[in-house]
C-alpha cells in the first residue's frame, strides 16, 4: 500500500532531502565560484569593486538553500514556523527540485521516491497556510482511475452521478465531500483540472493522485496552496486505484472551516 503523502515523511526521507539539499548547495557553490572566478578580469574592468559586490550577491543568494534546508526541517519537526518563511522555503524548494532530481538519480535514489518526499515536504509547508477554509473554497479533486473500471455512470461532468454503491472509493468520497460541504471534482488529466480552479476558484485543493500527477500539479498551480495524498495501485497505474480515504477524511477534519459553513 503507498503511504499516504499528509503525514509526516519518514525519517528517511527527511535525511535523504537533506543530504540532496546539502549536494545541491556544494555543486552551486563549485559552479558558482568558478564562473566568478572567470568573470573577475571583466568585471574588475567595470569597476574594481565589481567583483566583491557580485561576488557578496552570489553567495547571499546561495545561502538561502541551507536556510531553506533548516526551515524544511524545522516545519517538518512541528516547530510553528511564519507564513512567509514557510512559504520562501517551499519556493527554494521548487526551484532546486530538478537538481534534486539530478542528485537523487546519482545517489541511486528513484524519481518515484523523490517526488513521494516533494509531496511530503510541500505539504508540511503549506498545509497550515491558510489556517482553515469554509467547505465551499475548498476543491477535492479526484482522478478518474479510482472510479470501477465496470461502473457505468459517468461522474466526471457530475460527481453526482455515482450510486455510491461501494464498489470504488468514490462513493465514500462524495459521502465526505457531502458531509463537509466540499467541491468534488472527478477529473480526466491537467488540462480540466486547471480548467475547473479557474472556473471555480477554490482557496484550497485537496487532490489524490500518482506521485507524478501531484508533484507536477502542486507545483502548476502554485501560489494556489495544494495539498496532495498519493493514491493506491492494486491493479497497477491508473486502473482501479484506490485511497486512504480515512486519510481523507482526517485531512478535511483539519482544514474545514465548519462554523462557516
Ligand atoms: S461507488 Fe459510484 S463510481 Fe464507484 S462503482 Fe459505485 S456507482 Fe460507480
């Protein structure tokens, strides 16, 4: 069973994250002062305090990875962080994520897992952003592969249209969205689900997905706060998954505003 990507990430992958963040720190740092080593002659030509001054720059700018790194960490291990700082984090934390990547393959660790520890860590960063949400600004949006390969109801112009007849989580999902008062959407791909946010414009997604599909979502449709839950592949990719919805349903426990519903 996959783990279910809103609790908090094993300690390994909180170790791996930041020992690739670290690599990531010291290949900038050696590419870094190369290039301002070869840029010295011409830069001393404009001014001759050029160089301290972009060198002075470069290195500020570097040095946002390992505070990064350390509010990760902190967020991760529940230290209450500010909004802002949480949020510069999960943006250095974008922006590194493809050398990250570059690292995780040369350490023997697979993208799957990579992309499992972004979700993990995105997730901490900005689950506690917005505090919490009324039930109709918030958007759970559902893959199409968790619907019963059989099922002859087409949900995905209207969610509505499921039985809940058990067979599939869906059913058990639109019995939550009900409860809480959430939008449920049941989407074919990225395209219609960017569609829906910009029709509907939640404050909050709440999406289950493949870790491809989440890592590559959250970060399209950010500064929009998604939060991602991996889904269940019994059968293999996108036929007949599953989901915690349990987990599910923990997560709207903790982000629905129900006094304002
Ligand atoms: S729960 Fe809904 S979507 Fe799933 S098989 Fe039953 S009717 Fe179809």
């Amino acid at each position: 069973m996959s783990t279910v990507s809103v609790q908090a990430p094993a300690a390994g992958r909180r170790r791996w994250l930041v020992i690739a963040c670290g690599a990531v720190f010291f290949l900038l740092l050696a590419v870094g002062g190369g290039v301002w080593y070869l840029m010295r002659p011409g830069l001393a030509a404009i001014h001759p305090q050029l160089p301290v001054a972009v060198g002075v720059a470069g290195l500020s700018g570097l040095l946002l990875l390992p505070a990064a790194v350390l509010a990760i960490v902190a967020g991760l291990a529940g230290v209450g962080l500010p909004v802002r700082l949480r949020l510069a984090a999960w943006r250095v934390l974008l922006w590194t994520f493809p050398l990250l990547v570059g690292v995780g393959r040369l350490i023997g660790t697979g993208k799957e897992e990579i992309e499992r520890s972004f979700i993990a860590v995105s997730n901490s960063l900005l689950r506690h952003r917005n505090g919490r949400i009324p039930g109709d600004r918030i958007m759970v949006m559902l893959p199409h592969c968790l619907q019963l390969g059989e099922c002859p109801h087409k949900i995905t112009q209207n969610p509505g249209n499921c039985r809940q007849c058990g067979q599939c989580d869906i059913g058990r999902l639109i019995s939550l969205a009900e409860t809480y008062r959430v939008n449920v959407q049941v989407v074919t791909g990225g395209t219609l689900a960017r569609r829906l946010i910009r029709q509907l414009r939640p404050l909050l997604v709440i999406a289950v997905a493949c870790e491809r599909d989440l890592s590559s979502g959250i970060k399209d449709v950010f500064p929009l706060p998604a939060l991602g839950i991996l889904n269940i592949r019994p059968q293999g990719p996108c036929l007949n998954t599953r989901v915690d919805v349990a987990a599910v349903e923990r997560l709207l426990e903790e982000v629905v505003d129900r006094g304002r519903e």
